[in-house]
C-alpha cells in the first residue's frame, strides 16, 4: 500500500526560486493581478505556465507597484517540484515575454524563503525636470516652476524621525501596521535640469512614495514650509498631505536580501 504523502511533507519537496526582474509599467495595471486589466504579475505568471507547462504555478512579489509605475529590479518567488536549470529558465522566459518585461536572473533559495517578507530594504527613485525632452516624456514628472530643491532635502531629512506614516498611505488598505523605517532620502541633481528624489525603507505602504513626493514638491514651491511637512506626518491623516505624484516617474531601483537565502 502506498503511503499518501502529507501536506508538510509535499511542501518540503519543493523547490523555491527568486526572479530578479525588471518591467516598464506603461502599460500594466500595476504588479499585482487585477480584474480590470494585465498586471505586471499576471504576464509573469503566464509566462512561467507556459514554459514550465504547469498551470499550478504562482508568483508571490516583494511588493506591488501602481499602475504606471516601473521596476528596474523586482523580485518573486514561486516554486517548483523538480528542479531546473535557473539559466536556462531565465533566457527561455526572456524570449516568451513582451518587450516591457526582462528577466536578469533566476536564483534557487532556501524553501522558506519569501519574495516580500525577507526584503530587508527597498530603494526607490523618483525624476523630476524643469525641461521639456520629447525623449524622456514617459519616465520623468516636468515640472513648469523652479523648485527649491534645498527646502525639499530640508523637509526629506526629517522623514527618518517618523515611523508612522499614515498621512503617506493609500486609506483602507489591509495592512496591519502604517510603520516603516526610512534609512535614507534625499533629491539629487544628475545633470542639466533633471533630479532625483531616493528613498529607502524597509517596507513601504501603498502609494506611500507618491505622496511623500507631491507633499515634498508642495514645499519646494514655497506652499508648505519644512514644519508644516512635519506637522502632516504628525497628524497621520492622508488628506493632509499633497496630492500623490504621477506614477510615470516612479522606479522600484533595488530590493535587498541576507545573504544565507540562496543556495546558489
């Protein structure tokens, strides 16, 4: 008689692997699979169906990206019950996938390794430019005033006294707790009349990066001093605070892991 295999023990004969990708969200609905058009998450998953001829599979994200918004590196974690040759894997998904969406790397992790709940940090990036560039049009914000960009990292510096962050969420989301750790922010100029605004934390909330954007750009236009930037946060009311930045400009840059996860 066949023994019958227990859920623990099946569980415990898969095998765990990290994607490592990048996508231009222009034409997504955001990473996550939605009901009213394609996701970034969706393509992926139909993707991996496709090449692993597996319909089972699905693909859990370190995080979920608005509509609009793109990734220059993302990370997920789905499984399988055999292993695969993850170089072989990454060029096969490469010529399935559209354009937008490129695969850099597929890595074999530990079996309790997770996409979302191991990241220790995730950087973001966002462009703004005083310059009109019919080149960069899909990937940065323009602004038509002079910022004063000293304000803005004035008011930034202040985003590592907080943890809560309420005033920078989407309301009525489901997560347990508006806390994060902001290790770094800060706008920089890279050249010409472009600037960058990186931000990392160890978790962020929903559309939490657009809001504490279009809040910091309010004070670079003189409409909110660096005080009244701290008092919004201190009030933990989202319609305090500015009105969110356009998803355009937003980049998911980096996403970190310790080191004892992989096995490759």
């Amino acid at each position: 008689m066949v023994k019958k295999q227990s859920a623990s023990q099946y569980k415990q004969a898969m095998f765990r692997y990290f994607i490592y990708l990048a996508y231009d969200g222009t034409d997504y609905h955001g990473w996550q699979v939605q009901p009213n058009g394609v996701s970034v998450q969706e393509t992926l998953t139909k993707a991996l169906v496709t090449f692993l001829r597996d319909d089972s599979i699905e693909v859990t994200g370190a995080g979920r990206t608005d509509a609009g918004v793109h990734a220059r590196l993302m990370v997920a974690h789905f499984d399988l019950e055999r292993p695969a040759d993850p170089e072989m894997m990454a060029d096969k998904l490469n010529r399935i996938l559209p354009q937008d969406i490129s695969v850099y790397r597929v890595r074999r992790v530990r079996q309790e390794a997770h996409a979302r709940f191991d990241a220790t940090y995730r950087t973001y990036k966002y462009h703004v430019t005083t310059r009109k560039d019919p080149f960069n049009r899909r990937y940065v914000w323009r602004m038509y005033q002079k910022l004063d960009f000293d304000k803005m990292n004035e008011a930034a510096r202040t985003l590592s006294d907080y943890t809560d962050f309420t005033s920078f969420s989407k309301v009525h989301t489901d997560v347990k707790t508006n806390n994060c750790r902001i290790m770094q922010a800060r706008w920089e100029q890279t050249g010409g009349e472009e600037w960058v605004f990186t931000i990392q934390a160890d978790r962020f909330l929903r559309n939490m990066v657009r809001a504490i954007v279009g809040t910091l750009v309010e004070v670079g236009r003189g409409k909110l001093s660096v005080e009244g930037f701290r008092r919004i946060i201190e009030k933990k009311d989202r319609c305090s605070a500015g009105t969110s930045a356009p998803g355009n400009a937003l980049f998911l840059v980096d996403i970190g892991y310790p080191d004892d996860l992989f096995l490759d």
